[in-house]
C-alpha cells in the first residue's frame, strides 16, 4: 500500500547547486552581501566626513548677549 519515506537531510538535494556549506561561509559570493558591505562603508564614510553628521561641524562658541 502506501510507504512511509524516511528522508534523512544530509542526503537530499536542496536545490544549492551541490554546496552544502552553511551559507554564512558561502555568503561573499552573493551579490547582496557586496551591496550591503558598499552601503555600509559609504555610510561610515558620511558619518566621519561629516563630523558625527553635526549640522555646524567644529563651529565657535557664540559670544552671550549683554
């Protein structure tokens, strides 16, 4: 009648192209990674540039009205 297919993980195709490595260790070949780490810098780069995104970097102290 009808079996029961006990599949065990390891041994089943998972579509991945036939690497089995986690995908934390395969991640630099994805596109999206790229894109995130290049956004990141960019943003790091504004932030310093930028003077902690300070609206008047470095500006003087204003004199107190007598």
């Amino acid at each position: 009648m009808s079996e029961m297919k006990h599949g065990h993980p390891h041994t089943e195709f998972r579509g991945e192209g036939g690497d089995h490595r986690p995908y934390w260790q395969r991640v630099h070949h994805d596109w999206k990674f790229w894109v995130a780490l290049l956004l990141m810098l960019v943003a790091m780069a504004v932030y310093v540039r930028s003077n902690n995104l300070s609206l008047r970097p470095n500006a003087p102290a204003q004199q107190p009205i007598p």
